[in-house]
C-alpha cells in the first residue's frame, strides 16, 4: 500500500513539474513582419526617397518630377501643378 501511495505521490509531482512553459520553447515560433525594415518605394533611388522625405517634413526638396519617386504624395503634386513634362 506504501508503494502505490508513492507511486501516486509522485505522479502528481511530476504533472505538477511539467507546466505549459516546457511546451511552449517547442513551439514553433511566429515570424512577424519587420515593419521597421520595410522601407517604402523600395523601387525608387536613395535620392528620390531623401526627397519625398524633405517633402513629407517640410524641409528643401528638388521640384523636378523625375526626382520624386513615381506615385508619391510629391510625385502628385507636382503633377497637379504641371511641374515637369507631361
């Protein structure tokens, strides 16, 4: 009887050692997107970007349309303006 009552004891410890924690590190992991490293028009010259980023902080920026990245806020509104060739 003392065998089966230690065996049971014991049982109960080792359901109480093993916690979800345990489970969790085999889980596997979700990858989010890192929205940090996403870098907007990602097809646009690194001068292009400088300049709709003048644009967008109000600081000098080039008026010339092929110096503005294509669809940008700027882009736009130098298109609305008639800056540049049409």
């Amino acid at each position: 009887m003392k065998a089966l009552t230690v065996a049971a004891c014991a049982a109960c410890l080792v359901s109480l050692a093993v916690t979800p924690a345990l489970a969790r590190k085999h889980k596997p992991l979700k990858h989010y997107r890192n929205y940090e490293a996403y870098r907007p028009y990602s097809n646009a010259t690194e001068r292009q970007r400088r300049n709709s980023l003048a644009f967008e902080t109000g600081d000098y920026y080039e008026r010339i349309q092929s110096e503005q990245v294509f669809g940008s806020r700027s882009w736009w509104m130098l298109q609305n303006r008639g800056g540049g060739r049409r």
